[in-house]
C-alpha cells in the first residue's frame, strides 16, 4: 500500500504506521469520506486542523502540498468509498487511504456507565486508543455506539460520532462546552438544516422520540434503539438523513 509519508509517495512498509495506519507519537488527524476519488468537507476539515494544531503547537504544512498529497494518495490507492485520513504532528505528515464498508443499517445505541472527565477543547488527536477501545467495547456488546456524558450529566457524543435527538418535537445537538467535538457532518446539520443547539440532559433520555449518529464517513444514520428501547425510524428521520446527506458537499482535490 502506498502512503503519502512527509514529502513523498511511499510503499507503506517503510514508514511506521500501525496496521490501521497510525503512526507513532503524539499530533492531530482528520478522517474525511472520500467517494470515486472526490474528498468530503476538505474545506471545513482543514479549518478544523488549523485550529487544532494552533491550540497545541504544531505547524502544519502548506495547503499546496497538503492537497498535492492527497490528490497523489488517493490517485496511488483508489476506492469506490474510502477513509482518507491526514495526520499531523510536529515532525510529520502523513496520508493514508483505505477502503471504507459504506453503513446504512439503523444503529443501536447504548449509555456510558459512568461520566467521562472533560479537558478543555476537544480535538481530534492521536492516539486515539481510548476511543476506540471504549467503540470496541459496546461493539462487543452488540451495539453500534454509546452515548457518553460529562459529570454535569450533559450528554456530550458518542465514542467516535456526534448525535442528534429529537425531544419535544425539535431537532436538537448538544453545545461544544458540554466536551463535544466540532463535528463537521455536525455544523452542517446545524448551519443547513435548522437543527437547534442546546445541553441535553441525561434525564432527558426517555424523553427522546428518534435519534441520528453523525459522523464524517457515516454522514447521518438512523437510530434503532437506546439501551433496547426502540426509537421511531419514520419518514421524518429519513428526511433528515436524506437532507444531511445532499447538504455535506464533495470536490475533486488536485
């Protein structure tokens, strides 16, 4: 496999990259959806990088190379739909395109046992064994997510997605202060599709008459059920999924 490593294309087995593409130390990534070779929302992923490494100290590289490596990657390693991944640290810079199995199924959906600790802005950065540990765990449990919550028992998002509940009749997300990643597939659902921001409590539950899992290469899924209960996956849910789909924007990169 070919991988964009700081400067160059190179085969993949001479960079250290773990088996899923994960380089050593410490830095920022983002994971966008890539379809036929044209790459979703790199516009708003790139502006959340910035802000990213700018929090934390790393200099990222120019946007030309940064495209110029991308287009390279994704030319070297095509894919119907992919999982296009830029990471970022200090001392390199790095592309890796793999194929993505496209979801489309109804996701079931659990509750965190116990509040997650919240450390100022969240940002994505590697690694990222935490958060996949915790996905991999409700996974083995047979669910698709987990609905995790901050001590002020806010609801804050899920191991690797952002949500949406519909309460009282209302689309509603819960705010960055609550710890929540500035999801991309997110913002769009806010900025296009009249989705209201508001803290969720874990009271609130009950309360919640359909949900939707957003994330970059899922874009919006339905949701099944949370902790069993079965939620309304009706024309309305569908609806937004379908909206959210056609308002997340792709573009050819080169």
């Amino acid at each position: 496999m070919k991988v964009w490593f700081d400067n160059e294309l190179i085969d993949s087995s001479k960079v250290a990259l773990d088996a899923d593409g994960w380089p050593e130390g410490i830095g920022i990534f983002e994971t966008l959806r890539t379809e036929h070779g044209e790459v979703f929302e790199l516009s708003r992923h790139m502006r959340r990088a910035i802000d990213a490494a700018e929090r934390i100290g790393i200099t990222l590289p120019n946007e030309n190379l940064i495209r110029e490596a991308i287009a390279k990657t994704l030319d070297a390693e095509p894919c119907d739909v992919g999982r296009l991944r830029l990471l970022f640290s200090q001392n390199s810079f790095a592309v890796v395109h793999k194929s993505y199995e496209d979801l489309r199924n109804a996701q079931k959906i659990c509750t965190q046992s116990r509040a997650s600790e919240i450390d100022g802005f969240v940002m994505k950065r590697y690694p990222y064994t935490e958060r996949l540990q915790l996905l991999a765990s409700v996974v083995s449990a047979g669910f698709d997510e987990v609905i995790c919550y901050n001590p002020d028992d806010h609801i804050t998002e899920g191991a690797v997605s952002n949500f949406l509940f519909l309460i009282d009749g209302q689309w509603v997300t819960s705010p960055l202060t609550s710890g929540v990643l500035p999801g991309v597939i997110r913002a769009i659902a806010i900025e296009r599709c009249d989705v209201k921001v508001r803290n969720i409590s874990k009271d609130e539950i009950p309360m919640i008459e359909s949900a939707l899992v957003l994330s970059s290469l899922k874009i919006a899924l339905p949701v099944a059920s949370i902790d069993e209960r079965r939620l309304n996956v009706n024309g309305h849910v569908v609806a937004l999924e379908e909206q959210i789909r056609a308002k997340t924007q792709k573009h050819s990169v080169g």
